[in-house]
C-alpha cells in the first residue's frame, strides 16, 4: 500500500474516533416559571427600560433606579465613543425635571471624568411626593443636549 494512502486512512479513521468519542454538551434546560431567585439584583431593583441616544458621536445609556419615598434617585450612566474626550462635568450638565415642576441638580457622579468609556451613578436628592413622569436632562456632551423621560 502507497504511504500516503495509508497516512490519509489513519488521518481519516483519527478524526472519527475523536468526533465520535468527544463529549457532547448537553442542551441546558429553559424554566418557564422565573423565580425571585433566578432574576439578578439588579433587574428586581430596575422596572424602568433603559434609554440609549446619541449625542453627537457619544452613544448615552440610561437606566434609573426604582424610586423609593424619601431616598435619593439614581441613574446608573454608561457613555461611549472613539472620538470624543468624555472630560465633562457630570454635576453641572445634568438636571433632573418632574412633571410637578421641580428642577434636581445631581448630588453626585460616581463615575469619574476622562477617556471614551465610562460609567457610573448620578445621584439626585428625593423626589417630591406625587411625581408620576420624570426627565433627565443633559446639555453639553459632544456639544448636544438630549432629554430621557420615564413614566412612575
């Protein structure tokens, strides 16, 4: 028998052994039912959709967390871009407005200033009793302003 012949059939019968005798994954189960449990903290505590926009060549996603009487509101913020120095600062661009005609200035910005990517929490103070539509306003990032508005 010519020696290539030989060495493809061994080449061939190898590679079905190691095909045949591979452990296989198994399909991992799907549960209708979702329990407390199995949903993260972080859903729970975030019924509102998060809100993406771009502003100029910065992509801006928001995400408020649920609002509980007499504690501080936040908004977890993750900026985004390839172009733009994201050097701003966060307290003095962004308000928060109710349609009861409040104006909130953030308390904090947890996420630090500089680079193309980052994230963090704006904190405001409490939202006033009664408030049912809430928007976060920002002026000034890539020179735009964008609005992100939430039912209660």
């Amino acid at each position: 028998m010519n020696t290539k012949i030989l060495f493809i059939l061994v080449l061939i019968i190898g590679g079905a052994t190691v095909f045949l005798f591979a452990p296989k994954s198994k399909p991992v189960p799907v549960s209708k039912k979702t329990t407390m449990e199995q949903v993260p903290e972080t859903q729970i505590n975030q019924p509102f959709v998060s809100q993406t926009k771009t502003m100029g060549n910065v992509e801006v996603t928001i995400i408020p967390t649920v609002p509980i009487p007499r504690e501080k509101m936040v908004f977890q913020v993750s900026l985004n871009t390839h172009s733009v120095e994201l050097d701003y600062d966060y307290t003095q661009i962004v308000t928060l407005s109710d349609d009861q005609g409040n104006t909130y200035n953030p308390l904090e910005w947890t996420g630090g200033n500089g680079g193309h990517h980052l994230e963090g929490d704006l904190i405001f103070e409490p939202l006033t009793e009664d408030v049912k539509i809430i928007t976060l306003n920002i002026d000034g990032i890539d020179n735009q302003q964008v609005s992100f508005e939430w039912d209660l």
